[in-house]
C-alpha cells in the first residue's frame, strides 16, 4: 500500500540526511493515509527542544456548504477521539480493508446505501480467544442484557469466563482486574474481528455487541457530566450527523448531483456548464449564509443569517495605555467572582 511521494521540495531530496531527519519518510507516509494518518515523534534538534509524542490524525473530513455542518462533524471527531481512549477502545482493521473502505466510499450514494469494513467489538472481549470456536460476547451485550433484565448494573464487574461464572473485583479507581488485563481488544487478522456494517449501523449500532459510535458520545458526555447548554448545542451536532448515517439527510454530494442534474440547462450529457456552474455556486453561497434553506439537506436544522452588518475592523494598538484607564479595566475583573477573597490589593507603582 505504498505509492510513490506526491510532493518533492526542491532542497529536500539528496540534501536530506536520512540518519537525523524523517523527510523522506514522511514524504511517503504523509500521502499513503486516506483517511487516517499515523504520526511518529518527529526528531529534535538538541536535548531542550520539546518532546512530542506518537500521534494520531483524523483526516476524512471534507469541507461541507455551511459553517454548522463543519461544526458538527469537527465536535464529533474531537470527541470521538476522548471516547476511545476514556473507554481504552479498539478499532483496529487491516489496512487492505481500510483500502476497500476508501474505495467503497467513490460510489454513487455510499453513505446511504454502501457497507464498509468496521471492527465488530471495540471492548475487550467477555469469553472467547478472538472468537474461535466461541460466539462473541463483548462488554456491551453484557450491559444490554443487564437493562433489558432490570439488574442493578453496579455488578457489571462480575463476568462469564467459558460458562463459568468468576467475581472480578474491581480495584481502587474502578477499573475490574479484567479491563486491567485487557485495556483494549486484540488486535488480529482473523475475519471475525470485522464485518461489513452500513453506516447507520456503524453511527448507531448493531444487534448487542456494536453500540455504535454516536451512543457512545452521549455516554461520554454523560461520564463527564457535561453542562446542560454545551449539552444541547453538541446534541444538536449528533442528532445532524445521526440523520445523515440513516439517510434521512442527503450529503452535499447528493445534493449537488441532484442541483447539476434538475438545473433546466442541464441536457443529461455529464456536461456543467458555465451557467450551471454559476447558479450552483451562488446557491451554495445563499446556503452557507443561510438565506437559503434546503430541507434534504438541512432538514429540521435552520443556519443563522450570516451578515456583514455591524462588522468593523479592530486593529491590534501599539500604544501604552494611560495608568488611569488602565485601573480602571483591571477593576473590573476584580470585582468579578472568580476573584473574591483571593485577591489582594497591593500598591502598584508605574
């Protein structure tokens, strides 16, 4: 899954010294990942430089008609990413499938109607060795069957090991012994680590074992008991982005296909014309500022007007400022909340 560098800069080729930089690597590694780029400690010049780490980059997003729908999917990646790591949550698949996933993806209509290769059990698995012999049974279908049951959920800790029933108690900070052992699930290459899922099943789950990337979210957002008003505005996000993984919302490329193809100087020839082209960059425009409203697009979700008026330029002042004007802005934030029997007023000279 290598291909050759798709950016050479001029200086940076036989002059790149291979022992101390990562240059050439990066060249090539930089545009192999589609959709996910992995990014190892970049090398430091002297000892006091700082250290950076192994990082890891979302970059499947494309740029959507409005600012919301960028807000939305941008908040849901951010937090995607502190749902698997507070969860120690694995979505590893062979890089083959992320191939295939990317070229699924090119079709006509994927999201809606395509099925994409995504891991089956994200949590360390309850019985099995990787599913050999043995039906699955993740930590979620345990949770699933402890509601549905109406069980106090506070023995969670207590598993099934190959029909044997063991307690695992749970230590100090709440971490089972089990999670312990076992903070992510296995990686493997078996076929049982993956499936195929729709991308409503990927959003929103699949029968007992997969919750489902949105539920878990809200769990997050739950676990961090997360304020009433960010609550409101990020659950506006999910409930965008759950609308357009069960195809109740079209995607931009949809609705572009459909604006191309009812536009009546359209003549079915795959031809765009300067004036089609025109219209459906101005309707985008109208769109963006929201003095446009597309139903299958947007559905219920209404874009603020964007406007100019009122705006004005500030420019950033090089000039002191007066010791009395000056008092009298840090007055204010003394006499703020925050500041009270913390702060302590000592004579200031200038």
């Amino acid at each position: 899954f290598i291909r050759d560098p798709l950016v050479i800069f001029d200086g940076a080729v036989e002059e790149v010294d291979n022992e101390t930089q990562t240059e050439h690597f990066e060249s090539i590694q930089s545009t192999n990942w589609q959709t996910v780029r992995w990014k190892p400690p970049p090398p430091r010049n002297n000892p006091n430089d700082p250290h950076i780490g192994w990082r890891t980059e979302f970059r499947s997003m494309e740029m959507q008609i409005t600012d919301f729908e960028n807000a939305a999917f941008s908040v849901f990646i951010v937090l995607l990413t502190r749902v698997i790591l507070s969860f120690d949550l694995n979505l590893y698949i062979p890089l083959s499938r992320v191939d295939a996933n990317m070229q699924r993806a090119h079709s006509r209509n994927a999201a809606a109607k395509g099925k994409f290769f995504f891991r089956r059990h994200m949590a360390p698995l309850e019985e099995g060795d990787n599913g050999y012999g043995v039906k699955y049974t993740s930590m979620f279908a345990r949770v699933v069957a402890k509601t549905q049951s109406h069980s106090d959920l506070s023995d969670l800790n207590s598993i099934s090991t190959n029909s044997t029933s063991v307690s695992d108690e749970a230590n100090s900070d709440e971490v089972s012994c089990q999670r312990k052992r076992a903070p992510v699930a296995a990686g493997c290459d078996e076929e049982n680590s993956f499936e195929e899922m729709t991308m409503k099943e990927i959003m929103t789950g699949k029968g007992d074992y997969f919750p489902g990337l949105i539920p878990l979210v809200r769990a997050y957002l739950d676990y961090i008991n997360c304020d009433d008003v960010a609550y409101a505005k990020i659950s506006k996000y999910l409930d965008f982005i759950e609308q357009r993984s069960i195809g109740a919302l079209v995607t931009p490329a949809t609705w572009l296909r459909n604006f191309v193809r009812d536009h009546p100087s359209y003549k079915g020839d795959s031809v765009v014309s300067h004036e089609i082209a025109y219209d459906l960059m101005m309707a985008c425009k109208d769109i963006g500022e929201g003095k446009r409203h597309e139903p299958e697009l947007l559905g219920d979700f209404i874009i603020d007007p964007i406007s100019t008026k009122g705006a004005y330029d500030v420019k950033l002042e090089g000039k002191r400022i007066k010791n009395d004007h000056l008092f009298e802005l840090l007055s204010r934030y003394t006499q703020r909340e925050s500041f009270s029997g913390n702060f302590q007023t000592d004579e200031i000279i200038m």
